[in-house]
C-alpha cells in the first residue's frame, strides 16, 4: 500500500473547465463537501487549449481502465456525464467522488482514493482511451450538448431563454432561481 502518495498532475481543457465548474455549482446544493472537493480538484488542474490537452488525460466520454492496488482488481470505466450515467454499464458519473478523482488524469498515474464508507484504496491508471466519436463537447464545439449539461442540473423555475423549444425533461431548460437570463444565454453561446 502507498502511503501519503502525492495528488498527480491534473490536465483540463480551457473550454471543459467553465462545464466542469457548472457540475461543481450544482453539486453544491445536494453536497457541499462533494462541491468543494471537486472546486479544489478543478483549481489545481493546468488547463490548455483543447488542442494542446495530451491524448491520454482523463475527460468526459473516455474509456479508463484502472488498477484498484489494494484488491488488485482492475475495472474499465467510461466517465460521462451525470444524466448518462450506469454504474451497470460501467458509466460512471464525472460529478461522483470517483469521477472528480479521475478527471484529469493521465495514464500511468497513481492516486488514493476513499469510498463513501471510508475505505481508502490506491489506484492506477493502466489505460486511457477518447474515442474519435466522443461528443465534441470536450473539445469545446458543441453548444447543444454544454446546454443539456447545464441545465439538466438546475431547478425547474424557468424555461431555459437559450432553447428556442420546450425542454423535454422536467428539469433540462431551466435556470437557477435568481439567475441572470442575459448570463445564461451568453453560457450556451460561449460554449
């Protein structure tokens, strides 16, 4: 077992960072200490142009095969997006503990990780795969699916003023309360 193992470098792009701190927001109403953690990982990251983030860092739609070193089991993985999450399908939520751990890393990187019973296990990365298919989202090009991403995480107040139709779910196309209309149009554009 590694003790006292230092955190490893932590690789975003400059267009994932602003989707990532919106999952971290609405993380904060349902988990501070799960919102804080992910704040404090994503302020640690080097974050560069989507261009120059190097194949094998950690992102959303990649597949991650790991190494759990205290059992020796290793498990593969695809971190994608709260509302496409299936811990069955091996899907696993990038706004989970596991998630916030593992985005952003690289191949090769060892890190500690504790469960929600407080289990610590160490951990490697053995593998880190982007399929050329993986929504361009992640590249920072598709506004659609950064709108679905935030607003499927905030309260059903409002219709979302960047959707020129009716959303489809109960809680996509909305805004936080008291959020600036303005702000959250310029979110979907900027994306």
């Amino acid at each position: 077992m590694l003790e006292h193992m230092p955190r490893p470098d932590i690789v975003i792009s400059e267009e994932a960072m602003p989707i990532l701190e919106k999952l971290a927001e609405g993380l904060e109403h349902r988990n501070q200490a799960l919102a804080a953690h992910f704040f404090d990982e994503l302020a640690r990251a080097k974050t560069l142009p989507a261009q120059e983030v190097p194949a094998d860092a950690i992102g959303l739609g990649s597949h991650v095969r790991f190494r759990d070193d205290t059992t020796g089991r290793d498990q593969l993985i695809t971190l994608v997006l709260p509302e496409q999450a299936d811990i069955s399908a091996g899907k696993v939520s990038v706004a989970t503990p596991i998630g916030i751990a593992l985005i952003g890393l690289r191949n090769g990187a060892r890190f500690s990780w504790e469960t929600r019973d407080g289990t610590r296990h160490d951990l490697t990365i053995l593998g880190v795969e982007t399929p050329c298919d993986a929504p361009r989202l992640y590249r920072g090009s598709a506004p659609a699916v950064a709108h679905i991403l935030c607003c499927s995480l905030l309260t059903p107040t409002q219709s979302c003023p960047a959707l020129p139709y009716p959303s489809r779910t109960a809680s996509r196309g909305r805004m936080r309360d008291g959020e600036d209309p303005d702000n959250h149009r310029r979110f979907h554009r900027g994306l």
